[in-house]
C-alpha cells in the first residue's frame, strides 16, 4: 500500500490495451489466452481490489518464469510481458 492508501493496479480497460500490445510485439493467440487465464482472478476481484496490483503482476510473472512448461510461454516473451504490466502500473 501506498503512502496514502491507495496502490496503483491495471484495470480491465487496461489490461485489454496490454493484450494489442502483446498481439503488436508476435505473441501468439494462445499465448494471449494464457496470460489472460494467470491473471484472470486478479481481474475479477470485486471493488478496490479488481484489477492487478504491483505484488500480483510479481507473483504471476514468478509463477511464470518457474512453470515455462505449464504455459509454453518462452522466457523472452515473459519479459516482454513484465515490461508491458509495469509501463502500466507506472502510468
């Protein structure tokens, strides 16, 4: 939590922005789906809550990097993914 009480987290509206990003930067429709299903929760939280938070994009992005098996996600496009999260949270 912030200083204030409020911490910065990606919306819906946001979210799906990310996703034209991805489908911009040769991520795969099934990748997509994938990256949808591991922060799926996270988007459907009710009220202050919906959306994902700094410490959430962490856990789904570590979860990620340690099952590539489990998604079939290459490394690299993890990365890419990080890097779209965090331009959103920064906004």
């Amino acid at each position: 939590m912030s200083l204030f009480g409020y911490e910065p987290n990606i919306s819906e509206k946001e979210f799906m922005q990310v996703r034209a990003d991805l489908r911009q930067k040769r991520f795969t429709p099934r990748e997509i789906k994938e990256v949808e299903k591991i922060f799926r929760g996270d988007m459907k939280e009710d009220g202050a809550q919906r959306g994902i938070d700094r410490n959430e994009l962490k856990k789904g992005i570590d979860w990620m990097k340690k099952n590539l098996s489990s998604h079939r996600i290459p490394r690299k496009k993890i990365d890419i993914l990080e890097e779209e999260l965090i331009k959103k949270l920064s906004k």
